[in-house]
C-alpha cells in the first residue's frame, strides 16, 4: 500500500509540475557584471581570473565575511498605502520595477495586554501576488501581524519581458546569488518596519525558494528568533541539478559547468554553510517537509534534520505525507498551516 501511495504522490506532483508550459531554457551566463555591487568586488578585482575562478574567489570572501554581504543601509521611504507596504530595496537592479520592495499587510485585531507579534512569509518560487494571502489571512485570525513580501522579480517587481520569475533563479549564475543578496537584504527592511511599528517578537516563514531565503536573512538577523521553513534542503547548486521544477535551468548549464563549479559560484546563498552559525543562535526554527518531494529531494530535507540533530540545536520537525506542489493542495496546506500556525503561537 505504501509504495502505491508513494507512486500516486509522484504522480500529482508531476502532472501539477506540468500545468506550467512556458518554461523557458536561457543560455548560460557567467553574470559577472551582477557581482560588481558585491562588497568583496571593490577589494578583488577580475585581474585575469577565468570566470569560474573569479565567482569562486568572490564566494569564498563572501562566506568569510557573510554579515558584510548580507549588509546594507536601512531604508528611509516605507510607506503604508492601505494594505500595501512600499520602500526602495538597498540593492540596485538595472529594472526598476525590482527596485521597489511590496509588502502585503495582514494585521490582527489588537488585544490589550497581549505581546504585539509578526512574521515576515515569504513565497515560493513564482508564486503570484495572491498566492499565501490565505495563510497570511489565517495568522492574522490567531493574532500574528503579518508581513507577505513580494520577492525579487515577482508579482510587482516582475520586469514586463517575464512571464515567470526567472531572473530569480536561472542559468545567469551571477545574477542568481544577486537575487538572493536582494532577497535577504529586503526581508532585513520588512524587520526594520515591523520593529519601527512596535512589534516586541518577529518571526519569519519561508516556503521553497522562500525558506532558503528565509534561513540565510535568520542566519544574519538575531531578530528574527522563531522561523519556519517550508521545505528545506541544502546546497542551492544540488536543488537546481535535481529538482523537478528547474530541469529546464540544468538544461542551460550543464553543458557549461560542473555540479562541483555550479556549488562553488552559488556558495554564499547555500545554507549548508551556515549550519554551525544557525546551531548557536539559539533560534527557535520548525523544518516541515514532504516526504515525496522531487524538487527538493527528500534526501536532501533528511540531511537537514540529520544535521540539526546532529548539533543538537532545538528544533521541530513535520514530514508532510505529500510532494512539493501537493503541499499547496487540499487537504495537505491546511495540514501545514495549521503546523505552522501553532509554532509561531506557542513561540512568539
């Protein structure tokens, strides 16, 4: 019986990978040009490196100085328009959509005495701008505020060539850790808002591409103590080369790069490098995954918890008896919003 549901969950979750039809495979590209408003660029320039060489040198300066490239200057133009947070992201693209951070603002009703409480939910890859209202919705009810951040290239910031997120994540290497540089540095602001506005205990919920943000901005933000991450796994180079979801990205690199080079050039946004970091903070993170997960690997997510384990910092963990998009289905993301609901209650 096991292996037939396994073989059904398989199945769902390639026919819902497959309503997508306007993938895109984008020719290779260093992306050397994106790494220019990195900081260890100044102090490292080019000098004759070959290309991989050069991301790999910048990489590890980043890495020994992540608190340096996670860093920025604090935004001086929020703006509550309504529901609707704006600011200017301290990371400069060449689109200006991208330029202007969005916020969707859930608040819960006020209650006399009570600690005042957020989180910051950050999407998954291409989700639309409606896409995790709902959960948002739903933690407003149990009294968390609620910050929904628009991640680069997404919805709102979507430059008008794209129909999907693609500038995101893509065979662009350079850009790719750029918008992941953009990503955190942004979730830092919604912190800097939410902390403005009086919030005594922040926390943040990351789901796919979301949750690796969202362990990267925790790793490099003390304020962000309770985290949930909705789908986990470890090197960002190993989720592109494997996943369901990005065979059209590997198709644009593997004929120009190694998985060990891709893991070099995309070092500094891959997790694993900042797990002794995580494991002292203190933090108090929940790790939900599935169990039949084709885009992030499931052996991938069992190598996260092994090594929470293994360091034996406080953690929770749920195994979702679901694939990667059947997480969003029915009755699979009421299991999960309620698992994750309850953690940032107990917690916050």
């Amino acid at each position: 019986m096991s292996s037939l549901y396994a073989r059904w969950m398989y199945d769902w979750d390639a026919r819902l990978n497959s309503v997508s039809t306007n993938r895109v495979v984008r020719p290779f590209e260093w992306g050397l040009e994106w790494t220019r408003q990195w900081p260890a660029a100044t102090r490292l320039p080019r000098n004759g490196h070959d290309p991989h060489g050069y991301l790999k040198l910048l990489n590890q300066a980043a890495l020994a100085d992540s608190d340096e490239f996670f860093g920025y200057r604090k935004p001086t133009d929020f703006v509550l328009d309504g529901s609707r947070l704006r600011f200017t992201s301290p990371v400069k693209t060449p689109y200006p959509e991208n330029n202007t951070v969005h916020g969707q603002w859930f608040p819960a009703a006020p209650k006399p005495g009570r600690r005042r409480v957020a989180a910051v939910v950050l999407p998954h890859w291409n989700a639309s701008a409606a896409q995790h209202g709902a959960l948002c919705a739903g933690m407003a009810k149990f009294g968390i505020n609620a910050l929904r951040v628009s991640l680069p290239y997404h919805d709102f910031r979507m430059p008008a060539e794209l129909e999907r997120a693609d500038y995101a994540v893509s065979s662009n290497l350079g850009r790719t850790v750029d918008a992941t540089r953009q990503a955190v540095i942004d979730t830092r602001c919604c912190v800097d808002w939410l902390e403005s506005q009086g919030f005594e205990s922040i926390g943040i919920v990351g789901t796919s591409l979301g949750s690796c943000y969202a362990y990267l901005a925790s790793v490099h933000d003390a304020r962000l103590k309770v985290n949930v991450f909705a789908h986990c796994s470890t090197y960002f180079a190993d989720v592109v080369w494997e996943g369901l979801s990005t065979q059209h990205i590997r198709q644009g690199l593997e004929s120009n790069v190694t998985l060990e080079q891709l893991r070099d050039a995309w070092d500094v946004i891959s997790p694993p490098n900042y797990v002794e970091r995580y494991a002292r903070l203190g933090k108090k993170p929940l790790f939900l995954y599935a169990r039949y997960d084709t885009t992030f690997p499931t052996r991938f997510s069992e190598q996260v918890i092994a090594k929470a384990r293994e360091l034996g910092f406080e953690h929770r963990v749920v195994a979702m008896p679901c694939g990667h998009y059947s997480l969003g289905q029915t009755p699979f993301k009421f299991m999960a919003g309620y698992h994750i609901v309850n953690h940032l209650k107990r917690n916050l």
